[in-house]
C-alpha cells in the first residue's frame, strides 16, 4: 500500500494513473475486504481440488 499512501496525496495524479477517484477507489476496496474472504472459502473449499486446504503457505493478505 506505499504507492496507494504516496499516490492518493494528489488526487488528480491518482486519477490519472487508476482511472476513478480516490473516493470511488475507497469505495472499491470497502467493498472488496468484505467480499473478499467468502470468496476465498469458497474457492478452496471447491469441489474437485487436488490439494487440501492449508497444504500451500501462499496466502493473500489483505
């Protein structure tokens, strides 16, 4: 999240370089930390995996 902290001291370069508002970007990623974890069980959680949850340490946090 350092180029998020740098970028959204100027909002005008921040439009520029994302293509929305910072607000609207904000917004975005409320809505995305919510979503996010469902998502995440649900697809480990799929029928058909090969692996078992937890074999792999890759692990995204947010």
């Amino acid at each position: 999240m350092r180029v998020y902290t740098i970028m959204s001291k100027n909002a005008r370069a921040f439009r520029t370089t994302v293509g929305m508002s910072l607000e609207r970007f904000d917004f975005l990623v409320r809505d995305v930390e919510k979503a996010y974890p469902e998502a995440e069980r649900k697809r480990l959680d799929r029928p058909g995996r090969r692996r078992y949850t937890g074999v792999s340490k890759f692990v995204i946090e947010i």
